[in-house]
C-alpha cells in the first residue's frame, strides 16, 4: 500500500530535490506501482443525460460511447457535483459535495495549497498526473492552478470563460501560454470569439491526450480530460454567430436544422469519435484492459448559442436542464469501461456522485483516502454489493436566490429560500418531477429540509441564512 504520508505540496518539492540529488528517505512511488490499473476521467461539458444513445437519444449518432457502455456498466443514477461548471469540478476534484467544498458556485475563487485533490492523493501514490481541457479552479499565479493542485501536467484553459472560444488565440501549458493560429475579438475579459478559425482547442485537446498515454503507458497514470463540448460561446453573439462552434457538421450538414442545431449535433458526435480514438489506443498500446476509462457530464444541457435541448430532448425522461436543482440539471450519463474488472453490458442503479469518485480512485490505488463525503463506487464497477449514501446534496446560489436539494432513498426534496416552498418528489415513481408531494407527506418533506439544514458548513461567499419562518 502506498505511503500517503508525504501528500502534501511541500513533501513533493522536497521528494524531488532529493530524486535529483540522489538522496534516499520518503518516496511518493510505490514497490508494486507497476501493478496499478491506469485511470481515465473524461468529463463532457454541458452534455444532457439524454444525449446519448445508451441513454436514448435518437437522433444525435453516439456508436463509440453506445459501445463503450456495451462493454461496461452504464449508471442510471449518477449526479454532477453541481448544476454549473466550476462548483462541479471542485466536487469532483476534493470529493466534497457543494456544502462542503471551497468552491460553491461560478466565481473566481481557487483551491488553495490546504485543499487536497485526486490528483494529489494519486500523484503521491505514484501515478504520473495530467489534466487535458478545462480547469476553472484557480486563475494563472494563484494556488489553486493545476500544478499546485496535483497534475504533473496541464493542456488546456484555466478560466471558463476563456473556455467558452473554441478557437482561442492561446492555451496554456503548464504555467506558460502557448500561442494558437486563431485570431479572436474579445468580449468581457477572457472571452471572445474568432475571426480567423485554425487551431480548434477540443481537436488540440485529443492530440495532447494521447501523447500523455503515450508518455506513460508503462504506468501508472491518471488522466483528467475535461474537454468543453457541447458548451457554447456566449460571446460569439456579439459577432452575429452563434455559439455551437464545431469546424464541420459533419453527417448533419444537410439536416433542415438551424446552424447552431447541427452544431450541437456535430460537437457530440465529434466528442464520441474522439472518445473512441482514445480508447483505440489503448488498445493497440496493450493497456486497454488495464485501464479505467469513465466518462461523464458536469451538469446536464444548456439552452444558450442557439441550442435548444427540447429539440433533441437533451435531457431524455428527466425535468429541467443546466442551472436547475432538478434532474435534468444535476443527474447525469455515467459509463466506466475496464475490461479486466467490469463485466460487459452491466447497468447499475446505484445512487452516486461526483464526491464518489476521490475514495473510488483511492481504492483502485490501494491507498487511503482523506475523508470527504464520498463512498468508493469500486464494489458496484466490479459486481459486488456496494454500500449506499444516507442522502446526496446540492446547493446552488445563481438566479433568484439560493435552492437546495437532498435524495435520500427514492425521494428528492428542493427547497427554494426565495419563497420559502419545498416541493418533494417520489424518484421511483416520477423520475420527471411531475408531481409535488410535499403537501401529501409534510412531515418527510419538512424533515428533509432539516437534513438539508445540516448537510452545509457556512461559506462567506456563498451564504445562506435560515428565517424564522422558514425553519421546519
């Protein structure tokens, strides 16, 4: 088992100098690191639950990712750490859900140094570390960039809305800039939108993935590729275009579409091709069956650049979409494909989440992890009996004021401090949220809403403040 007793960022500085100096003492590797399974976390960015074929999209072609469900376990009850993107990743990354984490909506704020990621609990088990694609959770020269958070290497944005151009005029790489043959006309800060189209970031993005499997196909390693299809450029209206930016549309250029329909449509499909480029090369490196490769969502479809989620019913049988407490916001696609351990063809029910995925990881590195709101997700990948969570929460504090929900068992409760109202609703009956049983099953709503009470630690930024009268 790994020594986890140097994780930390001055343990790693001081691990290095002694590598190079030729010292002996603590060593982030471990004797049997060689023996470790590779790990892949492939996040889409604002893809819908029911974008997918194998979760019953009909129209958009997903043969790679339908495949890779086929020869996996494909989970029917997995959620986003958040219904927007950087509170989401934070959960991902520190495996403590939005009442926990430091970073609980869309605002500049990093992870700071006492902040420990997967990626850090992984690199100091011996894992080479990369991040390809969107960060969000520290800004260039604060501690909570990728190279201070964990990840030996880094390809992609680190602002979001830099992330919002896919044809940017730069990328970084590590701490430096790197700059691109696009030319673009910026609109609030970091955002923009290209006049001269060259280098697309998402096909940049898949290069720099498979040169880091490459580089380290001997292993271990983990790689995060956050790429940001299908998000749109917001700002790209400010050029008259709309925001579905993709360089072709592909097998829907002659749809009776509008442009930024076919663009959804292409940006998906060229997310499945390239998921499906990936896992070729792991096959043909030998390292495929070694490999966990999950792919996922961080909230569920926007309606923003032209996109319409009701036209390709983005969101399949659940309510709502990005920026809701509401299924279709915060539930989300979840497939894991490792052939060595994971039975073909599995679905799985299995409540889980985002703050799953830290002690899921730590028990595939056979190292133990910090504590956090997360319960591994191993046993379901491998077809045992796995334990569950009490209950599952969210916080969101955009739009209107702040909303809470909270599962527990079959039952979902959001709370609305705006007007005070629960609504309560019966998942295993209604999974579209049609039916409000807060009034039929008062003293279960009121007690979630106690639970939800007590499911946050107070937050200066992101506060919220019980009234009298709101109190069960």
């Amino acid at each position: 088992m790994a020594d986890y007793s140097c994780a930390n960022h001055s343990g790693r500085t001081l691990l290095l100098a002694a590598f190079i100096l030729g010292f002996s003492g603590c060593s982030t590797s471990d004797p049997e690191s060689d023996s470790l399974s590779n790990i892949i976390y492939i996040m889409a960015d604002d893809l819908g639950y029911g974008d997918l074929g194998s979760y019953g999209q009909e129209t958009i072609q997903t043969p790679r990712l339908d495949q890779m469900a086929a020869e996996g376990i494909r989970f029917t009850s997995h959620y986003a750490g958040s219904t927007v993107c950087a509170p989401s990743r934070c959960v991902l990354m520190t495996g403590l859900h939005s009442g926990h984490c430091r970073i609980r909506g869309n605002g500049r704020v990093p992870l700071e140094d006492e902040d420990v990621t997967v990626a850090e609990m992984l690199q100091d088990a011996g894992y080479a570390t990369g991040l390809v694609g969107k960060w969000g959770l520290g800004e260039a020269g604060s501690p909570g960039i990728p190279n201070r958070q964990g990840f030996d290497y880094f390809y992609g944005y680190l602002n979001q809305i830099h992330a919002h151009n896919f044809y940017p005029e730069f990328l970084w790489r590590d701490t430096l800039q790197v700059a691109l043959r696009n030319e673009v006309i910026p609109v609030r800060g970091l955002g923009g939108y290209a006049t001269k189209r060259v280098d697309y970031s998402h096909d940049l993005f898949t290069e720099e993935a498979l040169a880091f499997i490459d580089r380290h196909a001997d292993g271990p390693f983990f790689l995060y590729l956050a790429y940001t299809i299908p998000h749109a450029n917001n700002e790209s209206r400010h050029g008259g275009l709309h925001g579905m930016e993709v360089p072709d549309y592909g097998i829907y250029a002659d749809m009776k579409w509008a442009d930024a329909h076919k663009g959804t449509a292409a940006m998906i499909s060229r997310l499945d091709r390239d998921v499906g480029r990936l896992l070729d090369h792991l096959t043909a490196l030998g390292i495929g069956d070694n490999t966990l490769v999950l792919f996922t969502s961080d909230n569920g479809p926007h309606r923003e650049g032209g996109r319409d989620p009701e036209l390709f019913n983005s969101s399949g049988p659940l309510r709502g979409i990005k920026r809701a407490l509401y299924e279709g916001g915060i539930r989300v696609p979840l497939i894991a494909r490792w052939p060595d351990r994971i039975a073909a063809g599995t679905v799985t029910d299995h409540p889980s989440a985002f703050w799953d995925f830290l002690p899921t990881a730590a028990e595939i590195a056979d190292i133990e992890a910090p504590e956090t709101d997360g319960i591994s997700f191993l046993a379901t990948l491998e077809g045992e009996e796995q334990e569950t969570h009490g209950h599952l929460y969210w916080e969101f504090h955009e739009g209107g004021g702040p909303k809470q929900a909270i599962r527990s068992g079959d039952y979902k409760a959001v709370y609305f401090h705006a007007n005070g109202t629960t609504e309560l609703y019966d998942l295993k009956q209604d999974l579209g949220e049609t039916t409000d049983l807060s009034t039929q099953m008062p003293e279960l709503a009121d007690s979630l809403v106690e639970l939800m009470r007590h499911a946050r630690t107070p937050n200066e930024r992101w506060s919220i403040t019980w009234t009298t009268t709101e109190l069960p």
